[in-house]
C-alpha cells in the first residue's frame, strides 16, 4: 500500500520558518511502525510553507497514495480541512486519516461527511495506525481496531480507546527517518531532529491537553532505545536534537543516567534542547545541571508558565514550580533554576503564560519585566482554550473567550479577555515586550552559526520587526500602528493554500 503522511504547515509566532523548521516525530514513528513491505512517505508541510498546494500535487501524483493522514493541532484544523479537500480533488481514491491532538480531543470535528475524512486515529497512534493498515490490506472490518473511529455509511463508529502503550515491552519500534520526502529541517543553522525517552505527565496542568490525551502517567523507553534513535538522527544528519518528551524531568535521577548514557555513546557532540520543570532543575541542579551540560544540553525549555502566585494556581502550576526547602509555600523556583542553567553556560527558553483571567496590567507587566532580567529566549503565550483543557471549562464558564476562530488559536494570539484587560490589550503589551526582548539572544544565537548568520541574520531581524517602522521606534507614530501592520501580516502568513 502507499501511504503519505502530512504534518500542518502552520506555525506560530515563535517558531519563525526562517530559523525553526522542526520534524513532526509523530509521522516518521507511525511510518516506523507499518509493515516493511508498504512504500510511506513523509512530507512535513512546514518546509514547504508557501508552496503547499504545488508541493501536494507532485506528491500525490508521485506517490499515488492509497492512504492519505494528516497530524493536526487544534490551530491547524482550518489548514488540515483545506488539505483534505484538496487530496480529495487530486486522488478521490485514496482514503484519509486524521490523528494528533485535535483530532483526539475533538473527533466530532472530523464526522462530518462534508469534511472528507475516512478515519481518526484516537491517542497514541503506531498500534492503531499498523491495526488500520492491515485491516485495509486484507478488506477485514474494523471494528476491533482499539482506538480507532471510521466511517461506517455516513455515520461514525467510535471503537474502544486504546490503553496507553508501556513503551518498555519493546512493541513501538524506532521512527522511520528515511520516510521523509522534503529537506530543510533547522534550528538556527543546524540541523535539527527530534526524540522521545518518554512519554506523559503525572501533573495536571490546567492549559495542557496531554492528561485529556493520555490520563496522568509516565512511560519511559529503555536507553538503549533512545541512544539507537540519536543515533539514527544523527546519521540522517541532525546535528540539533530536541527532545520531545512531555515531562522528561519527573524522573530526575533517570534524567542523570540519560545524561550519563549520552556522554559514555560519545553523543554529546549535538545541541539538545529540553523541556523541563523549574522545580526539578531548581531542586537538583547542583548534580544535574552539570551533567546536562557535558552531554551537550544547549536549551532548557523552562516551564515558569508565571511568576504570581495567584496566576500559578489558576494555571495548576503551584507544584512543579515551587522550590523545596522553605515549607509549603516556599517559593517561586524560576530564579534558582535560571541560575543553575547559568552557571553551566546553558541558555533558557522560558514560557510563560499571560493574559489569565484575574490579569491586571500590572501583572502581566511583572511577568514581562521578570523575563527582560531572566530569561534569554522569551516564550510568552496567552492562555489558549484547547478542547476539554479545565482552563477551557473556566474561560468558558466566566464568559472570557471572545475569538472562537480556531486558527487563531496559535498561543501568541490572545483569544480570551481578563477581568480588567480587553485581548487586544494583552496581545498589545505582550507584542511590545518580546520583539527587544527577542533581540537580545539573537547576537548568541548568530555566533554559534555565523554561516546562517551572514545569511539569514538580516531575515530574522525583518521578521521579528515585521509592522515596526523606524518612525515608530523613534516616537512618531503610535506603536499600536505598528501593531496593527504586525497583526494584518500575521494574517496573512496563515493562509497557506
Ligand atoms: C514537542 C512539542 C512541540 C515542539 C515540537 C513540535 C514538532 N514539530 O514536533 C515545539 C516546541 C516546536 C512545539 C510548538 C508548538 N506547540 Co507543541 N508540543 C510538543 C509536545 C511537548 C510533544 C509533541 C510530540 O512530539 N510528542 C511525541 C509524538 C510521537 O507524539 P504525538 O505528537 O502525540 O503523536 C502521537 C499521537 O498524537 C498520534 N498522532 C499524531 N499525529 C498523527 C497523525 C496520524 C495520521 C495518526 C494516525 C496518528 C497521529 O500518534 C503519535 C504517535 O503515538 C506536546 C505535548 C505536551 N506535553 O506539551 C505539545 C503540544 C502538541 N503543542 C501544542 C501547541 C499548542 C503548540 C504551539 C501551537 C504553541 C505552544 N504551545 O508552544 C506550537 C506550534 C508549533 C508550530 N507548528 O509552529 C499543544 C497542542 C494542543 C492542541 N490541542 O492542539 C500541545 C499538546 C501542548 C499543550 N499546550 O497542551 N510543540
Ligand atoms: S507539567 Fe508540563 S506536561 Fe505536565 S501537565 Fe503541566 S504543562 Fe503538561
């Protein structure tokens, strides 16, 4: 059978195409996981931004695909809808599959007979997406393919969900890299590639999908595994790894050993970027800092999500950001686990979260003050409403969503109101901050890669300031001018086909 796997090509604010193109690991682990005899193709729509509609017809026509799936995000369900007819027009044969977060948290999206789509893959995908595989090969039914939705006449049937995979026994084998049909994958200059340890969170964050997703849990590959899968990365060229796991630092004495497994594989040769609680880094950065350093960690993601205390326990984020040691309610851990990443001469990506519903202006303004002193690569969303989140439930309940329309819903566009502050306020002061605060990271960043530097170096800068004119960097023109331009040209960038 052909298959062609797609990931969106919408990206948002922070992930600007012309430094970040990173693979979607969820495509090359489902196309490692089919039967070897079928012919799959991977096409991540990112690299392709602004030719997508040419970039699908030579596909389709190449690869004459009898099954088509598509990895989607919730921003990304206008664009994904879009595809789909589009492959529908060129091989109204093929049969179409949606799966990733939207199409698992919000299958209805998907049921329409008009959307066009055959089959949802529900939660984890490599068992399922192998189970459908076969079933078509062999013209069999699909009702005992757990976690699977399909079209039954113009209704859907929704089978049973899949129980989470133990990840340790073995049964999902190593993404499939040599799927990939498109070039182009970069973090600032690098090649960049992504990889799993583990997979859940025992937390229980009020703005995150992953517990709808997946229940609270954590399931860990062996190392073994994971230093096979750099490995493989680093064959097919990476020279960045961004570990995708979505708490990889639950486990901190595990995390050491990873460390540890990665210098004695003589892989710390690559820049790792990882997501990580402040608390961990905070509580334990004396002995882990250190050894991330050695096996080459270059970004720590961290997730500070905000620095009052009023607007952590909206975000459920007390726990995972608290230090230990000064009793219950002893402290915000952001600081000392910046500092930890300091002093071993590693970078923070921080995320933040602005824009919750008791926000004054006052507040927000902390928040950003507290990222110009901190942080080196600012990451500051607004709090976005993705399907059955708690925070969804309670911007819903207090009537704060004023911007139903899903495509806006990319993290940097502020769809929800505050108490005290209009969205157009908050995306207002949020846009102001993090073009200077940007600014600051991007001579280190050059000087890593000044090849991309002399060229894209220019590139970057133009679109950091996009909508900004000199007239009113000097004061003469109002800079909610500026801001307008900015919002008018992001639109635009959202229009992919
Ligand atoms: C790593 C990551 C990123 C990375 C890398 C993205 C990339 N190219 O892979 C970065 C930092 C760039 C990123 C950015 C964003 N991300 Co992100 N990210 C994640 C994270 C941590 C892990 C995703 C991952 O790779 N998992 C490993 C793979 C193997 O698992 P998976 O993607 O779930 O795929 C499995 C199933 O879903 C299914 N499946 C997936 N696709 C398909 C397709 C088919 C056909 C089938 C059959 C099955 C299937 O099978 C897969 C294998 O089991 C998640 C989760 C989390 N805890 O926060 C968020 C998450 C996916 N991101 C999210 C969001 C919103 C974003 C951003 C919009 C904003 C943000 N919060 O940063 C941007 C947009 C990115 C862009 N395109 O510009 C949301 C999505 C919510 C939603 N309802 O859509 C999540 C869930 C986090 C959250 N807020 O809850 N992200
Ligand atoms: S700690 Fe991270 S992965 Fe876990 S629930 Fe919170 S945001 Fe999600």
């Amino acid at each position: 059978m052909n298959i062609l796997l797609l990931s969106m090509p919408d990206s948002f604010e922070h992930m600007p195409s012309v430094a970040i193109r990173m693979p979607n690991g969820a495509l090359t682990s489902l196309a490692g996981n089919v039967d070897p005899h079928h012919r799959v193709a991977v096409a991540d729509l990112i690299l392709v931004q602004r030719r997508v509609r040419e970039t699908l017809e030579r596909l389709v026509r190449e690869i004459e695909p009898d099954l088509v799936g598509l990895s989607v995000m919730t921003f990304q369900r206008h664009t994904a809808l879009r595809i789909i007819q589009l492959i529908r027009r060129l091989r109204p044969a093929a049969r179409v599959v949606v799966g990733g977060y939207d199409a698992s948290l919000a299958p209805d999206a998907y049921t329409d007979p008009s959307a066009g789509v055959d089959f949802i893959v529900r939660g984890e995908g490599e068992l399922t997406f192998r189970e459908l595989v076969r079933a078509l090969e062999r013209g069999a039914d699909f009702t005992g393919v757990a976690g699977l939705s399909f079209k039954c006449g113009e209704r859907f049937t929704h089978n049973p969900d899949r129980p989470v995979n133990g990840l340790d026994e073995g049964d999902v084998r190593l993404p499939n890299r040599g799927a990939r049909v498109l070039k182009g994958y970069t973090m600032v200059g690098r090649q960049v590639d992504v990889v799993e340890t583990s997979r859940g969170c025992t937390f229980d964050c009020s703005f995150c999908s992953i517990i709808e997703m997946r229940g609270r849990n954590f399931h860990t590959y062996h190392f073994d595994r994971v230093l096979a899968d750099i490995r493989d990365a680093r064959a097919h060229g990476a020279r960045a790894i961004f570990l995708v796991d979505d708490n990889i630092t639950l486990n901190v004495r595990r995390f050491e050993g990873l460390c540890r497994a990665i210098i004695a594989a003589g892989l710390n040769d690559l820049d790792y970027t990882v997501q990580a609680m402040t608390s961990a880094i905070a509580n334990h950065g004396r002995t882990l800092a250190p050894l991330m350093r050695q096996a080459g960690f270059r970004y720590v993601f961290l997730g500070i999500e905000n620095i009052l205390d009023e607007d952590l326990e909206f975000l459920r984020a007390e726990a995972k950001n608290r230090r230990r040691g000064d009793g219950a309610n002893g402290g915000n851990a952001a600081v000392t686990a910046i500092e930890y990443l300091h002093q071993n001469k590693m970078y923070v990506v921080g995320g933040l979260i602005v824009g919750n519903p008791t926000d004054t202006r006052a507040a927000i303004e902390t928040n950003l003050d507290f990222v110009r002193r901190y942080v080196d690569v600012p990451y500051i969303q607004h709090p976005t409403p993705y399907p059955r989140t708690p925070m969804t439930k309670t911007f819903r309940d207090q009537g704060l969503i004023i911007n139903e329309q899903l495509e806006d819903y990319d993290g940097t566009t502020a769809v929800v109101r505050t108490a005290h502050l209009d969205s157009d306020e908050i995306e207002f002061l949020r846009w102001r901050a993090d073009r200077w605060i940007k600014l600051k990271h991007l001579p280190v960043a050059l000087v890593h890669t000044p090849l991309f530097a002399l060229r894209n170096g220019l590139k970057m800068l133009r679109y950091t300031f996009r909508g900004t004119t000199i007239r009113s960097i000097l004061g003469l023109e109002d800079e909610r001018k500026s801001f307008e331009r900015y919002r008018a040209l992001r639109r635009a960038e959202r229009m992919y086909l």
